[in-house]
C-alpha cells in the first residue's frame, strides 16, 4: 500500500478512486493507462485521444444506427404467411399490446440511448477539431456521457435477436434482411468508439472552477472530501456540485449498504412472478400455449440446440439469482471483517455488476418475436405478464451494483 501523504502542486489533476476511495494524482496523457496504486482499478491516462478517429467512428455508428432503425431486419415464413419487422417494430408492438413500460425500455436501451450517445460524442469531438469553445452545455454533454454508457445495450438485443431466431427457426424460415447486419455493424463500430472515448482527458479540455488542495496517499474521507460520482474529483463534503464537472454531489451520498440492501429485496422479490408466470403465450395453429423462462430454455435444449439453452439459462436464471445472492454476500462481507482477501472481494464484485445487464436477453428474445411473429391464429406470439417483472428485477439489480460501496471492503486497513 503506498503511504506517502503529500500536498498535491497540481489539484487538477486528482482522482478519488471509486472502489478504494484513495485519493491518486493521474496525469492527463500516459503511456500506460494510469491505476489505483491501493487496488490497482484504471483511472485515467493512457495515449492521447485521436479526435478525428472518435469523430469518424461516432459519425460512421450514427449512420448505421439510423439506417438500421427504418430499413428490414428479419423476416420469416410459415403455413403460407409471410412477416417482416424493423427495430422500430420491437416497440411499437410492445405498445399495442399495451406493454408501454417494457417498449419504452426496449426501445430507449437498443437504440434511443445509443445513438444519444453517439450525437453527444460527435457533437464533443467536432467542437475540438474545429477549436471551437467548450463551455456549459459541452460539460453537460460530456456528463451525459458517463451516465449513458451503463445503459447501453446493443449488444446484448443482437444476442437477444440470435437467440429468437434459432427459437422461431424450428416453426418457421427464418430470412436475415440487409437491417440485421447494418445493425451488427452500428453494434461493432458503438463498441470501439465507446472503448476510444476517455473521459478524463475530456474534463481537462473545459474550464471549471478552481480545484481545493488536498493530499495524496491517503482516503477522501479521512481528509473531509467527497468524491464525483461522474468524473471522482474530490470535492469538500459541504460543496453543491463538483468543481471540475459540475454534477450535483448529493449523487455522490446515495451510495450505502441500506439502499443495496433494499434495492436486492426488491429484485429478489420481483424475481418471483418472473418465473412462475409466462413471458411470453405462443399461438400456432389455433392452440395458444404458454410459455415460462424455464420452458423456454427447455425447448432450446429438446429442439437440439443446447449451446444457445445453456447460454438462456445462464442469462435468464443463473445470473439474476446468482447476483442477488453474490450481492447479499458481499454486503455481509463488507459489514465485518472477514478472511476473504480484498483483492478477491473486488474481483467478485465487478465480475457481479459486468454481467447483470447480459440478463435483459430474454426481454430481448420476447420483443423481437413479438414484433415479428404475428399472424392471428396461424402463428403469433405474445408479451407475458412476467416480461416486465422479470426487467424490473434486472434494472434493479443493476442499480443496486451501483449502490454498492466497495469503500467498505478498505475498512480494516490501515
């Protein structure tokens, strides 16, 4: 553990750490991205941002996003019917069956946030190519940055979409229309410029407030600071909002074992309906049968593609369950000393919060078979009451990783 505790000559350039709460000096540029010495989690640095490359492929994302949006995605037929969907058709489907909550978080994680975020990005990067001035609405838009990127699920509605086709495959011929694979390309070209985009180097290019001078080597708390929940600079705790980009810091309160705790009991609670009520009610030939997570999975596994049933079984009923139990343990953990190294304690708890947005691939799969199967009595599919259930209990988990302060883990250490 490094025990210097100095006076920084560069207030500018300090980061609190989020998992550790130590507070680092990080330079803007680095060779290597620059981490935590107490947990070594990355906290900025690293080569210097390419703009006209976050430029291109923010634009190259955007155009590929919109087109997919409007152009045929999949289409399929069967018993003399033929159907085609968009994207678009995911929500509009959902709100004709009155699921609005579910179609507006369908529609808002696959493609509203993402090309937000990608319209933020270009916005960003071609105000500093042409050098222009970068003042409140630019530090607004960089924060949206942060705050978008959570929510971003692309990826996981393309698994989503995989999975119902080789569900649908077995009643019906499945046709992959020229919007899936634009759509595979926005995801790809998302992903990269999502990866290339550092943030901190962005808070060092606008003006803000001058910094307070703290000291390095030791916690936040112990020097009376608060740190940023959007860029970690520390700030002192009777401060309105952050200095250097300008978030409210009551946001940076909300973190504490009672509001995970609560958050957990919600989500476990939300998971019983999930899986005893159906997700979705399939109708093919005049018989409308039901259909459960776990019956779902079961006819994956029957109809001989056990690869996908074991990857559906892992995301609808392993992980939820798996991350409210792994959660709950953790904040056991963090409540009294205990003999797991901290290092460990970290390691599980962000494998914990990486995987539990992968959990939304079964309100995927429903969205897409949804929109495209829909042929009255000849075959059609239906959203179940457990779908919107079942997405409760994944955005509350996933909020209750948030919640989660890793801070606790640092407890017994000197």
């Amino acid at each position: 553990m490094v025990t210097q505790k100095t006076t920084d000559l560069q207030p500018r350039l300090l980061m609190v750490c989020p998992d550790c709460d130590w507070v680092v000096r990080i330079p803007v540029v680095s060779a290597q991205p620059a981490r935590c010495p107490r947990c070594a989690h990355r906290l900025g640095g690293g080569p210097p941002v390419a703009a006209k490359e976050v430029l291109a492929l923010s634009v190259t994302a955007l155009i590929l996003g919109l087109i997919s949006l409007w152009l045929p995605f999949v289409g399929y037929a069967a018993n003399g019917s033929e159907q085609t969907m968009s994207l678009l058709d995911t929500g509009r489907e959902l709100l004709h069956f009155h699921e609005r909550l579910l179609a507006i978080l369908v529609l808002f994680t696959v493609a509203v946030i993402p090309l937000l975020y990608l319209l933020t990005v270009s916005w960003v990067f071609l105000r500093l190519l042409l050098d222009l001035r970068l003042g409140k609405v630019t530090l607004y838009l960089i924060r949206t940055l942060v705050q978008l990127r959570v929510w971003m699920m692309a990826d996981v509605f393309l698994l989503g979409a995989l999975v119902a086709l080789i569900k649908i495959s077995g009643l019906a011929s499945v046709q992959l229309a020229s919007g899936f694979y634009t759509y595979i390309g926005f995801v790809v070209v998302l992903l990269i410029c999502a990866d290339r985009v550092s943030r901190y180097q962005l808070w060092h290019l606008l003006p803000h407030r001058h910094a307070p001078a703290v000291k390095t080597g030791r916690t936040a708390r112990q020097q009376q600071l608060l740190d940023c929940v959007c860029c970690h600079a520390p700030n002192h705790c009777d401060d309105d909002r952050c200095w250097r980009c300008g978030e409210a810091l009551r946001l940076s309160r909300w973190r504490g074992w009672k509001l995970t705790l609560a958050l957990l009991l919600a989500a476990a609670f939300m998971l019983v309906p999930a899986h005893l009520l159906p997700v979705m009610e399939i109708t093919n030939l005049g018989r409308t049968e039901p259909s459960t997570l776990i019956a779902g999975v079961l006819d994956l596994w029957r109809g001989g593609d056990q690869a996908i049933a074991i990857i559906v079984f892992i995301a609808s009923l392993v992980i939820p369950v798996a991350k409210i139990l792994m959660l709950l343990a953790l904040l056991w953990v963090s409540q009294r000393s205990a003999s797991m190294p901290v290092k460990n304690r970290l390691w599980l708890y962000k494998v914990t919060d990486w995987i539990g947005r992968w959990s939304m691939v079964d309100i995927f799969v429903v969205a897409v078979l949804v929109a495209l199967v829909r042929s009255g009595q000849l075959m059609s599919v239906y959203p179940g009451n457990a779908a919107l259930a079942f997405a409760a209990s994944v955005i509350l988990t996933m909020l209750a990783a948030m919640a989660f302060d890793t801070r606790r883990f640092f407890k017994d250490e000197s």
